[in-house]
C-alpha cells in the first residue's frame, strides 16, 4: 500500500515537471518574438528621429504655392525682407509672413471693428486706416513707432501718403465739390491744392512735388487721368476711358495704364518726360503687374480661360517671357517682396495669398 502510494505521488510530480517544460517552451518563442519586435520598433523610432532631428528645411519647389488661406486685407511686402504684412479684416489684428518659411507671427492684436480698408505708408512703419460707420467711411492715422494715432476728420473720400513718409493728400468733399489737399501725418497745417467737381477721385503720389488721381468724366461714365503738382499745376495725361487702372513706376518717371475696348483689355506704357505711350504686348490689367526697381521690367499675371500665365517683359524692347503658366488663379492684385524674390499674388476669389518663387 505504501509503495503504491509513492508511485502515485512520483507520477504527479513527474507530469507537473512535463506540463511545467511544455509551457516554457511554447511560450519562450512568443516572448523572443515580442522582444525582437519591441527592439526593431525601437530601432526605427531611434532611426526616424535621427532624421527628423537631422533634417534641414525643404526648398521651395517652383510654381504656385498657398502662402496663407487667412483672408487677407492690404496685403503689402515688408521694408527688410522677403516678408509680408496684411490685416485681418474680421479682426484688425496684423499678421507677418516668411514667404521662404511660410511662418507666421502676429505683430499686432489689437481689435479694429469694422475695419474696411489700409493704406501704409511707403517705409511700412505708418498706416491710414478706413472704418465703416453709418455716417460714411471713418479715416484714422496710426504710427507703428510712436504709436500716435487719431482721426483725419470727416468727409473724406480717399488718401495717399508721400513719398517721404511725411504728408498725407486727402480728397474731401465739401457740398457739390472736392478738395484735394496736402496734411501733416496728423492731419493738421492743410492746405488746399484743387477744388474740383470731379467725383469718385482715387489719389496716388507718385513723385515728390507730383501727385495723381483717376477721376470720373462727368456725365459719360468713362475715366480721366490727371497730375497735380503741390502747386496746383493740373494736367490731363489720359482721358475718356473706360475700366481706367494705373500702375506707377517706382520713380515716378512712367506709368503702366490699361483700357476696357471691344477687343478686350489694353495694356500701355507712358512717359512723362515725352507725353508718349505704346502699347504692352499683353493683355492684362494694370494693377496685376508689379515692377522691378532700378530696371525697365515688369512681372504681370495674364488671365485667360481661367488661366493664369506670369510674364516678365522688358519695357524697352517689349521682349516677353513667361516664367510660369497655367496658374489655377484669378489674381486681384501682385507685387514683388523686397528682395524681388518672390511674386505675391491675392486671389480674386477668396482673398488668400499665394506666391510664386523667382528663380536666382
């Protein structure tokens, strides 16, 4: 009875010891395998932050990139850099954009209600800025150095800075008549330069003692263009338009115009030494070209059949070259950055702003 006893307990023990192996070998190739898979997981986060912490900024790729979807207002190019300024029109607040980086930092949060427009100055370091109100538009200035800011007063219909960042040129109205005068930044020490019943009178200074404006003709419905020297001098350089738009040269020596005709839009340049134009061999808007400083080129967006081709011409030889084509955009406005190397353009349709990279 005794032996019998301990056969039984030597046959437990001995399939204990068997069911004990059994489970050690089936589960030791399913932990070697969870612990190589744990080591190659490692192995490649280790490798992917290697090349994340190792890796240098992409170039961009040529054609048209979306530098930003905000809705952009008085979009303008940096004084330092190949930077942006613009305004967000929901807010006021001011937003700066690397073209190169496409980083955006905000340089102003202050709340603007019911802002509408921006005018910078040419140095980018003052802005006139339009409110709507129920009485009519709401002209403010503002110094982004001094922070001096307050109101132009009232009826006023558009401004201009000069080219020395100094003055300011207003259109007032005043009863049947406008005014065209020169201010202070602030406003203040006017004086009257032109009263004048044209209407719908939009300014530009285009050299220091030469001011211009684009006003309707009366009655016709069509547009004129005129100088106005800080003296008074009043001359007509084009008259009788129609969908007449400008676009000055940096010096003020010339300027690109272009026409609505029945063949579609016309583009010309003229002089203002000479009083002579010629024609631009494309068709364009003026206010979609943008010039090159120091040179007699400029960069145009040409839209056709929902199309958009960027084309450099040569003013003195009217030799044109397209740098980029089949662009799926309609463009508001361009211009350059400040280091001409980057093309800006606000789409028509949802005011965002794209670029386009100059090659070197």
């Amino acid at each position: 009875m005794k032996d019998q006893k301990q056969i039984i307990i030597l046959i437990i023990i001995a399939a204990s010891l068997v069911s004990f192996l059994a489970g050690y070998f089936l589960t030791q190739p399913a932990r070697q395998s969870a612990d190589i898979l744990q080591q190659q997981r490692g192995s490649l986060i280790d490798r992917f932050s290697e090349v994340t912490n190792n890796a240098t900024p992409t170039p961009l790729p040529p054609g048209l990139l979306q530098a930003t979807s905000d809705v952009a207002l008085s979009a303008t190019s940096a004084p330092d850099n190949n930077s942006i300024f613009y305004y967000h029109p929901t807010s006021g607040f001011v937003s700066k954009l690397d073209l190169e980086t496409r980083a955006n930092t905000l340089v102003s949060n202050t709340q603007l209600n019911n802002l509408t427009n921006v005018i910078w100055s040419p140095n980018k370091n003052r802005v006139i800025t339009i409110f709507r109100s129920l009485s009519g538009p709401v002209y403010k200035y503002f110094d982004y150095t001094t922070r001096d800011n307050g109101s132009l007063g009232i009826n006023i219909k558009d401004a201009v800075f000069s080219p020395d960042n100094q003055k300011i040129a207003l259109v007032r109205s005043s009863g049947d008549d406008s005014n065209i005068e020169i201010t202070d930044f602030h406003g203040k020490n006017s004086q009257v330069i032109l009263k004048t019943r044209l209407n719908n009178i939009k300014l530009a200074w285009p050299s220091t003692h030469l001011l211009s404006f684009i006003a309707n003709d009366a009655d016709t419905g069509a547009q004129s263009l005129y100088t106005l020297s800080d003296t008074g001098d009043l001359n007509q350089l084009v008259g009788g338009e129609n969908s007449l738009a400008v676009r000055w040269s940096p010096d003020g020596s010339e300027f690109l115009y272009s026409v609505r005709e029945n063949r579609g839009v016309s583009l010309r340049l003229f002089n203002i030494a000479s009083r002579q134009s010629k024609p631009v061999p494309v068709q364009t808007n003026a206010v979609n070209c943008a010039w090159l400083s120091g040179q007699h080129l400029v960069i145009c967006a040409v839209e056709t059949e929902g199309e958009t081709s960027i084309t450099r011409i040569n003013l003195a030889t009217n030799v044109t070259k397209i740098l980029f084509s089949n662009l799926i955009i309609s463009p508001k406005d361009i211009f350059m950055s400040h280091l001409e190397d980057f093309v800006i353009i606000t789409s028509a349709g949802d005011q965002s702003i794209w670029e386009l990279k100059l090659a070197n």
